[in-house]
C-alpha cells in the first residue's frame, strides 16, 4: 500500500512539472490516480538528472541514474518516499523489470546523443522513454484484454512525445543542445542543423514541422483507436489528455510553424474549454475516436461546445 506521504510527494512533483497531464489524471478514478502521481513522479525525477540544470557530469549522471534502477528495482536500499512507492507499484500492478530498464536505458541515452539521424532511430528511442511509460500507465489500469490495449498504449506514449519534441525545438537546442528532429526530415525540406542551433526560422523549417506534425497525428489516431480496451471509469481521462496534448498542434500551427523562437502553452482557460468540450461529446457519444475527431477539429474554429453527435449514453 502506497503510503499517504508518498501520494503527497509524488502530486507535487507532478502537479509542478507536467501540468497539461495533471489536468487529465485529476479525473482518473482514485484507485488509478494515485498511483498515476507516483508513476509521473518517478518519471520526472529519472528525466531530470540528465535534463535540469545541474553541475553534474556525464558520468555522474550515470551512475545516479544506474543507482535509480537499482533502487526501484530493489537492488539497493533507499529511504525516497516516491521510489518506494513505485517499487511497490511495479509489486503490485505487475509492471514488468523490462519496461522499468527500458525507461533507464532512454534516460541513459539522452546523456551522450543528442541528435537523430532517421524517424527510426527516433522511435527507438521513444520506444524506451514514452512507449514504456505508456504500458507502465496501461499495467496500473489493469485492461481486460491488455494485449489488445499495450499497442495502442505505445503509439498513444510515442505521439504525445513526439508533440513535446515539436513544440519544444526552440528550448531543446538553447537548454540541452538537442535536436530531436530527425536529419533525414531535416534533410528532405532542405534545414540544415546549423539553422536550428541559431534559431533561424525558415519557410524550409515550417515544412519540416509541418511533415512530422501529421506523422504524429497518424500516432494519435492510432493510440485513440485504443482506449476502448481500458477500463470504462479510465477512459475519458485518458481521451482528456490525447486531446490537451494534440491541441499544442493548433497553437503550432497558428503561429506558423515557428517553434524554434517561440513554445506553445495551453492556457488554463483553454484547458478548461477542452475539457467542457470533450464531456459534453462524451456524454452523447462515448465513442473514444469519435469524439477525439470532433473536439480536435472543432476547436480551432468553433468558439462554443460543438454540436453533440450521437444519442446520450449515461455519464461516466
């Protein structure tokens, strides 16, 4: 049982750091939700050793980072509230060790590389750091049929990722001296990495944007097809956050395609209109990529709740 100190801790944490998410989870059941904060908690603490700002170096970032795994592997000993919790959780849920090293590795990963020569290497990557963080979520959650649910949970992880990566460009190349776009994208629409790292933004860097925005919106589609496998009382909470993260999509898109001087941010207002959006939908048509469908559409155009589709199925 997660202790009640140990929720506390973990709510801070992911109240502070990962706010478009925290809005989503607080409408996730209780049995779920706790320990959502603990699993984001645990996330963000691995995250920062190699992406906050800090005096240490490669090696050191290793070797914490090599000391995390043990830890909430039960290698090692550890007094963290939120690394026992989630070394009870992964007990508890049956989250696999695999998933856990897989997380690690990516974290591991980004201390050395720093760009990506193709979208395959790319999705490697992602595959350890989002994609396992999806099916960690999906394990806690406890779908009846999660070999169903497990690949969609992936595709859901990587397309939220890969939304980061696109709104970010500007602060990853200033902050961590990264670019996760990958060359050959780079390469197609004619941006050489040199542009990138003056913030030079061009027709040729918007088209590039432009090409992995829809490739993430195939991502989206793909994972939303998904949350019909979840547990009904997780669904809409999960639907909440696919359509918060894909709205950084319409803000990239109204500001020309120019991440690399400025970064997208949803403001609480436009939280809390999404979320009014997506219940209204939901309580007409509890169908998860209907409603995506027309809330996403819908609001870059429409300046109220859109017209229901559907008949009314009971609120869940």
């Amino acid at each position: 049982m997660v202790h009640r100190h140990s929720i506390a801790k973990s709510k801070a944490i992911h109240r502070r750091t990962g706010k478009t998410f925290y809005y989503a989870t607080k409408l996730l059941p209780k049995r779920i939700r706790h320990a959502t904060y603990v699993l984001y908690a645990f996330f963000r603490i691995a995250d920062e050793v190699v992406d906050s700002e800090n005096d240490l170096t490669p090696d050191a970032q290793r070797r914490r980072l090599e000391t995390l795994r043990d830890e909430v592997l039960g290698r090692r000993e550890t007094d963290d509230p939120v690394l026992l919790a989630f070394r009870d959780l992964c007990t508890t849920y049956d989250i696999p060790d695999t998933e856990v090293e897989a997380f690690i590795d990516a974290m591991c990963a980004d201390i050395e590389k720093d760009r990506y020569a193709t979208y395959d290497e790319l999705e490697t990557y992602m595959r350890g750091s989002a994609a396992a963080v999806g099916r960690m979520m999906t394990c806690v959650m406890q779908p009846e049929e999660p070999d169903r649910a497990l690949p969609h949970a992936t595709r859901l992880g990587e397309a939220f990722q890969l939304t980061n990566f696109l709104r970010d460009v500007g602060e990853d190349i200033v902050d961590r001296d990264r670019i996760y776009l990958p060359k050959t994208t780079l390469d197609t629409f004619g941006v050489s990495e040199t542009q990138i790292e003056r913030r030079e933004f061009t027709p040729e860097f918007a088209d590039a944007i432009s090409s992995e925005l829809t490739r993430a919106e195939e991502l989206y589609r793909e994972g939303v097809a998904g949350i019909r496998y979840l547990p009904e009382d997780s669904q809409f909470a999960i639907l909440l956050s696919a359509i918060l993260y894909a709205d950084h999509h319409r803000l990239i898109r109204e500001q020309g395609m120019d991440t690399l001087t400025q970064t997208p941010s949803l403001s609480a207002v436009r939280k809390l209109r999404l979320i009014a959006e997506t219940r209204w939908q939901w309580l007409w048509n509890s169908d998860p990529e209907a409603v995506f469908e027309k809330v996403s559409t819908a609001g870059t155009t429409q300046s109220r709740p859109p017209e229901p589709t559907g008949t009314p199925t009971q609120a869940r």
